[in-house]
C-alpha cells in the first residue's frame, strides 16, 4: 500500500512538472532552443549571418534568412515541423541539418512557433526576454494569468477584463511605446491595472514588454 502511494506521488509529481514545462509561450521555449543551435548559422537575430556560415561556405543563393516573411509565409506548419525534424528535407539543401534525432517533437513545435514569430514579429524588443519573463511571472501572472490570456486568480474579482496578449492580431495595434506607458502609469484611477514606476525599473519595464511579445506568437 505504502509503495502505491509513493508511485502515485512519484506519477502525479512527473505530470506536475511536465504541465510546467509548456507553462508558457511556445516561442518563446523555442527561442531558448534557437539560441543553442540555430543561431550558428542564421544568426542570433534569425537573419542568416551566422558564425558558422562562411565556415561552411554555403553557396551565396542559400536563403537562411527566417525573418523573411514572403517565404516563411507561403510553408505549413507541418512544412516548417518537416525541415527542422528533417523528413521534408526534399524542400531545402542538405546544409540545413536534420534535427530529429536530437531534438524531440514538441521542441521542433516551439521552434517552429519561433521560426513564425521571426518572420511575424512587428515590433522591435526591446530587452532582455529572460528577464522579461521573470517579471511577467512575478508581478503580473495573478491578473493575466501564465500565458497572457487575461484569466489570472484575481480575475474572479476584478470586473474588468484585460486584453489576451496571446492575441497577435490586437496586440500588434498596441506600438512599444504605447506598452511601456501603460506598465509605468497603469490605465488610470477607475482601471484595475496598476502602475509600476518605482516598484520595476525602465530595464525591466523593456523586457516584460518584449516578453508580451513572445506570448502572442
Ligand atoms: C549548419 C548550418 C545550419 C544550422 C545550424 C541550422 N540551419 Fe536551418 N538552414 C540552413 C540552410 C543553409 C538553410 C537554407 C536551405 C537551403 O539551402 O535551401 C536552412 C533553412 C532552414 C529553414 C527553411 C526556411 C525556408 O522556408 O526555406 C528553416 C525553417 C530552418 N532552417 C530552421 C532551422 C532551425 C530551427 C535550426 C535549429 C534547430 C536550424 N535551422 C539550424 C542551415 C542551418
Ligand atoms: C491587479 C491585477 C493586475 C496586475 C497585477 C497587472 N495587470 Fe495589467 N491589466 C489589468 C487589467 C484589469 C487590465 C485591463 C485594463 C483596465 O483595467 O483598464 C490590464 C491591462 C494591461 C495592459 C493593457 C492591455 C490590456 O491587457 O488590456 C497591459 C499592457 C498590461 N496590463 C500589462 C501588465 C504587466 C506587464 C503587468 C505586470 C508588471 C500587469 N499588467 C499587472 C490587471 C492587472
């Protein structure tokens, strides 16, 4: 009976942390993944200028820029998950390696999710993502809750609802500038959303809002 116990305790334990693990944006596990690999030959912007690729001399026509919308745009999904994995390697050179073997499906997920939000991404970041992240878990999850979707604990008792900053479409109306003044000031004496000058710095201000980024992609 005892031994049951600890493997259920063991089992629930394993589903806890794995729920965790997807506890945020998509893209933004798949840039932690990019900036271990990827970067190497197309650049830590995603632009194609590696370190690796004059090493490698890739021909000059190879198109390794991921922020090019006009042909990131026209693949799937599926497309995308296929070179990266490397079973649709019938689409790209054989520089671009096949990562299926090291990398495990959902990852190639988040990668793909990063490869779209390269070539997708309207507006500058303007800090450091990590950090970003911190501060977005610490001070602003309770109200908009792990993903940005406006369903934090405290919403049971705030009757206004924030916008789902997992929303592209609607986030992207919003300019940086336009973020970073409603994080400093909040939105006002009858709003609920409050202001952060004094409790969070300009920097960490910068990074929480290019982590909003992330949530939407
Ligand atoms: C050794 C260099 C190299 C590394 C490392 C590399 N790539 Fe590539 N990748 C290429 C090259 C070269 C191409 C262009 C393919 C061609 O020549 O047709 C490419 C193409 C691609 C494309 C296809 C773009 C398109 O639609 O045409 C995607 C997506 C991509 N890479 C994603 C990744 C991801 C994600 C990683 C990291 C897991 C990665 N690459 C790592 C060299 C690399
Ligand atoms: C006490 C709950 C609460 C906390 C904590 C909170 N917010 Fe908000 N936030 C709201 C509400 C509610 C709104 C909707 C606007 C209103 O109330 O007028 C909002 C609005 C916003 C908006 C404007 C777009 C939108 O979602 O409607 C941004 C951007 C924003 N919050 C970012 C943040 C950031 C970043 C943090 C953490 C540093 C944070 N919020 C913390 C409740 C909160």
């Amino acid at each position: 009976m005892k031994r049951f116990f600890m493997v259920t305790v063991f089992l629930v334990g394993i589903f806890i942390s794995s729920n965790a693990l997807a506890d945020y944006s998509r893209s933004f596990e798949g840039r932690n993944l990019f900036m271990m690999y990827c970067y190497l030959c197309h650049g830590t912007d995603g632009k194609g200028n590696g370190p690796l690729v004059s090493r490698l001399k890739i021909g000059p026509n190879a198109n390794l820029n991921l922020t090019d919308i006009s042909k990131i745009g026209k693949r799937t999904d599926d497309e995308l998950f296929g070179i990266i994995e490397g079973k649709k390697h019938d689409l790209v050179s054989d520089n671009m390696p096949k990562w299926g073997t090291l990398i495990g499906s959902s990852q190639i997920k988040g990668l793909v999710a990063y490869v779209r939000f390269l070539s997708q991404s309207k507006h500058p970041l303007l800090g450091d993502t990590e950090e970003g992240k911190r501060v977005y878990d610490t001070y602003c999850t309770a109200c908009h809750g792990k993903k940005g979707k406006g369903d934090g604990v405290m919403m049971s008792i705030i009757p206004i609802s924030p916008m789902d900053h997992s929303n592209a479409e609607k986030m992207d109306k919003l300019t940086n500038e336009e973020l970073v003044n409603i994080v400093i000031t909040g939105k006002g004496d009858k709003s609920f959303m409050p202001g952060w000058q004094g409790i969070l710095s300009r920097e960490q201000i910068g990074a929480v809002v290019s982590y909003i980024r992330y949530l939407s992609h």
